[in-house]
C-alpha cells in the first residue's frame, strides 16, 4: 500500500473522526447539538451557526445524485484509471459526499441509482468512502 501515488485528503482536527470512522469501515455524519442538522465535517452548523456538535453512524446508504467521468490526466497518480467517475452521492440523511462509484461501469450510472458505501484501505493511515450499487 505504500506505493499509493494519489492525493489524500487532509485530516484536521475537525474531521479526524470522520476519517477515524472510515478506518474502522463506517460512516459517521456530525449531528448538531442545537438544531440537529446532520453534516459532513465542518466545525461550524450551517443551519444554526451553532459550534456545539456530536458525532453519529450514517447508514452508509444513498443515491447517486450527480457524476462526470474524467478522461483527462490531471495527475499522474490517476494515469492507470481513465476513464473514471468523480460522483456525488445524497446521503439517505441528506449530506452530499464526493465520491467515486465502483463495481459499475461508467455507463451504468445512473441519477437516483442506490448505492451503499464501501471503504478502500488506501494506505496504513487512510481509508478512502466510495460507492457500490445496492445489489
Ligand atoms: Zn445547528
């Protein structure tokens, strides 16, 4: 796995426990403590502006709501995938994560197609959310 050429993500503070979860192979979504919006992390509730947040598991369930398919290479470490998808996915608790969809062609995508997540042990420290179809 050391070999892993692509960019990571950055962990901060803020979303360590999102990408914690994601090591142990689960979704977590950040509930606030005010107002009870569920989202992605941030430190800030965009309902409330409230600070006050908790952590919550997700369902790992959603639907596509978006994608694109990259043909160009716009970073070496992506040369051996082109064509993939770039997705977006609505989760069954609202959130919208960015994503990749796996295990379905390009051409099967789908708007609204169920998807449920997956989790890619990318390196020792990372573990990367995508999407499968719901079988
Ligand atoms: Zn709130």
């Amino acid at each position: 796995m050391s070999e892993y050429s692509k960019p990571l993500p950055e962990v901060t503070p803020d979303n360590q426990p999102f990408w914690d979860a994601c090591k142990r192979h689960e979704l977590s979504l950040q509930r606030c403590h005010d107002c009870g919006h569920l989202r992605l992390p941030s430190p800030i509730c965009p309902q409330c502006l409230s600070m006050e947040s908790g952590w919550v598991a997700a369902s790992g369930r959603g639907k596509v709501f978006t994608w694109t398919v990259i043909h160009q290479r716009y970073h070496p470490g992506f040369a051996g995938e082109l064509p993939y998808n770039v997705s977006i996915v609505e989760l069954d608790e609202g959130p919208r994560l960015l994503t990749n969809i796996v295990g379905c062609s390009n051409e099967d995508l789908r708007i609204g197609m169920d998807v449920e997540a997956v989790f890619e042990d990318v390196t020792e420290e990372m573990t990367l959310p995508k999407f499968r179809p719901v079988p």
